[in-house]
C-alpha cells in the first residue's frame, strides 16, 4: 500500500513538474514576442522622430535662405555659417537619437536573457522538487533501506 501511495504522489509531482516547465516555455515565447513587438514599437517612434527633425532642419535652412536672399545677403559668410549651424545641429540630433535608439535594443535584448534565465532557474527547480519527491517516494516505499 505504502508503494501505491508513494507512486502516486511521485506520479502527480511528476505531472505538475511537467505542466510546470511547459507553462514556462509558453510564458518565455509571450515575453519575447512581446518584447520584439515593443521593438518594432520604438523603432517606428524613432523613425518619426528623426523625420520630423530632418524636416525642422529643412524649414530652417529654407527660412534662411529666404531671409537672406530678401535681404540681399545669400552669399555672405554670415549666412553660410548659419546654414552650417543647422545641419550641425541637425546631425547632432539624428546621432543622439541612434544612440538612444541602440540603449534601448541594448535594454530589450538584456531583459530577454533575463526572462530566459528566469525560466531556466523555474525548470532546475521544478526539476529539483520532483527529485525530492522521489526520494521522498522511494524512502516511504522503504527502497533505501538495507537489506537484512
């Protein structure tokens, strides 16, 4: 009796360890999607966010030009220097943007390998519980004890 009963304990650890680790997996495939979803989120974010700086730099450089062709002054250094200003600037913009845009790829992929081993820690432990149990089970059932 005592072995039936052992058997079914380790039986339903066993099963339960089981369902465990593969709602685990499941739960590790949603958080990466999730994650590659929110990737392709911030990537559309920065895309717009460079196009509109691109575009306030050209409708600077337009309004100099304007101005200084008004004015008579197109072809002076003082004009040149402002226009070299813009792009500057602009450049200056589109690089920190790329910079951040990496920080946060960086952040995306370390969270994934986080979530990863997360759910390796939850197996090993699955794994060493149902381990336990079996030991437990075999005690009961009196296998470790020394033959008399």
């Amino acid at each position: 009796m005592a072995i039936a009963t052992s058997t079914a304990i380790l039986a339903a650890t066993l099963a339960t360890t089981a369902v465990s680790v593969s709602q685990g997996k499941k739960a590790q495939a949603a958080s990466e999607k999730a994650q590659a979803i929110d990737t392709k989120r911030q990537n559309f974010q920065m895309a717009r966010e460079k196009r509109k700086q691109i575009r306030q730099a050209r409708a600077a450089q337009a309004e100099v030009q304007a101005t200084s062709f008004a004015q008579g002054t197109a072809a002076t250094s003082k004009t040149a220097a402002i226009s070299g200003n813009i792009a500057s600037e602009r450049a200056q913009n589109l690089s920190f943007l790329d910079t951040s845009q990496g920080f946060t790829q960086a952040i995306g992929r370390q969270n994934i390998i986080a979530s990863r081993a997360r759910n390796a820690q939850a197996t090993t432990q699955a794994l060493g519980k149902l381990a336990v149990a079996g030991i437990g089970a075999g005690d009961e059932a009196g296998l470790f004890d020394k033959p008399e």
